[in-house]
C-alpha cells in the first residue's frame, strides 16, 4: 500500500502512539513520520497483512473472532500478542480496536485525521472495489499472508458497521450487509470519517487526543507528542495509484504462482500418463 512492513525486533518495547486516523487520510504518511518521531516500528495494516508471514495474519485474525466471539480477555491478550514491540500503530485493523488499544497501553497518545470528505470517500470507494470481489479469496488462496486477506475484509466491515450502528441513525444489522461499493449510501458513507473521529473522541481523554490534517505539517504532531521538529519536509506516500498498482502487481504475482501450480499439476499427470502406458 505504498509502505514497507515493519517488524519489531524487541519485543520490550510498547506502543506509545496509536494512530487513529481512517484508512485513507494518509496513513503510511502517518506510519513514516511516527517512525521519525519515535524511532521505533509502526504497524501498518495494509502494508502488514499484504507484505508480513501467515503467522502474522493469523495473530489479527485471532483478534477479530474474540471479538465476535464475545470473548474480551481473550481478545485483549490476542491484541496485545499483534503489537508487541512496535511503539506505535496504523490504518486498519488496529483502527477498528482503538478502545481496546487504549485499554491496553493507558500512557499512549491517540493521533486522528481529518481531510475532504468528498475526496476520501472517493479514494474509499477504490479500496472498495479492489478488496472485495467475492472470487477474490478462491484466486489469492495458494499465496501464504494475502491468502488471509480477503477474510481480514470482511471483518473489517463487519467491526466497521458495528461501529456505525450506535453512532449513525437509520444504520442497522451489519450482519444482514455484504461487502462491496453499495454497504452505505453515499450520503452516510461521506460522513463516516467524521463520525470515526467522533467515536474516538469519545473516550480518549482530550489531553490525549489529536485531530490533524496531514497538510499541517510536522508542527502540531511534534508539539503534541513532545518531539523536536525534524528537520525534513513530512512524508507523503499511499495515493490513489500506490493502491491501484499494488492491486495490479498482487494479482500478477498471484497469476505467477497459479501458472506453477498448473505447471506442475500438467507435468505430473503427464509424467503419471507415461507411466501408466509403459506398464501396458
């Protein structure tokens, strides 16, 4: 998406600033300024569970079938498990957990994006069409870490409309919703980056919260967070065609790795063909 998975090396180390901000307000900027800032490893959802192990994958799954499982120590302790040793977080999956997060680091500083309602939803509704083919998950399932992703879709929206239902009148049973370019109109679905941040400030102590627009700069990021300003422009990465030519080499990749698997299915029905007509 644009970015590069990190990947902690000391486990010791806990998150200290949690990225609140929606998915496409900029969140690999977010990632590479915190970075900078606190000179540790940033989770960041997209570019982790297209670019890190199954094992990884699997851990974020794990948090989502606790939560709908009711299941709250477990999905705290799973919670935990997927952060440990990164010192800060962003994009989703962890933006669909920010209460939990908060739970769990109480020190850490909870940073939100604003940006153009019209221009996000339109850079949304292109994620959307690129995630959520439903023939998606069968073309993805031989390649270890994307073959989890299209399943990580589908909570994201299921967590996603959860929210929704208790902070957006006349949206109802998520359960009774499918992914793709029509789960909300368009009118409530331009309000949703609003009604994310209002969620978070909701029950993140206001000397702990942010509201930012990206154009702003490193200034209020580094007050907020207590850091020098560095002495470089603030990073700028994740457009609209960072998304579409990830989507283009993901499923070229994945076309490589079923030309293979029929490569090898042909040769050894043929090799298994031959032999059988040598016993004849």
């Amino acid at each position: 998406m644009g970015g590069v998975p990190s990947v902690p090396t000391d486990p010791s180390r806990t998150i200290q600033v949690i990225g609140a901000g929606y998915s496409r307000t900029g969140t690999v900027s977010m990632q590479m300024a915190l970075e900078k800032l606190l000179d540790g490893p940033v989770m960041h959802g997209g570019t982790a569970l297209l670019g890190r192990e199954d094992a990884y994958c699997k851990k974020w799954l794990e948090v989502y079938e606790a939560h709908a499982a009711g299941d709250r120590p477990r999905k705290l302790k799973a919670l935990r498990e997927a952060t440990r040793g990164f010192v800060g977080i962003c994009d989703l999956p962890g933006n669909n957990f920010i209460e939990e997060l908060v739970e769990l680091y109480p020190d850490a500083k909870v940073v939100a994006v604003h940006r153009d309602a019209d221009r996000w939803w339109k850079s949304i509704e292109l994620i959307i069409k690129n995630t959520t083919p439903r023939w998606l998950k069968y073309y993805l399932a031989p390649v270890p870490g994307w073959r989890h992703f299209p399943k990580m879709v589908e909570w994201f929206t299921y967590r996603g409309e959860e929210i929704l239902t208790t902070e957006v009148e006349g949206v109802t049973d998520p359960q009774s919703r499918s992914p793709g370019p029509d789960i909300l109109p368009a009118d409530i679905g331009k309000d949703l980056l609003a009604v994310h941040n209002r969620w978070v400030a909701s029950f993140v102590p206001p000397e702990k919260f942010l509201l930012m627009e990206l154009k702003d700069g490193w200034e209020p990021l580094c007050e907020f967070l207590d850091k020098p300003v560095p002495d470089e422009p603030f990073p700028r990465a994740n457009d609209a065609a960072a998304v579409e030519q990830t989507a283009k080499d993901i499923m070229t990749k994945t076309a490589l790795v079923w030309l293979g698997i029929f490569a090898t299915t042909g040769a050894a029905g043929y090799a298994a063909f031959k032999l059988w007509e040598a016993y004849l």
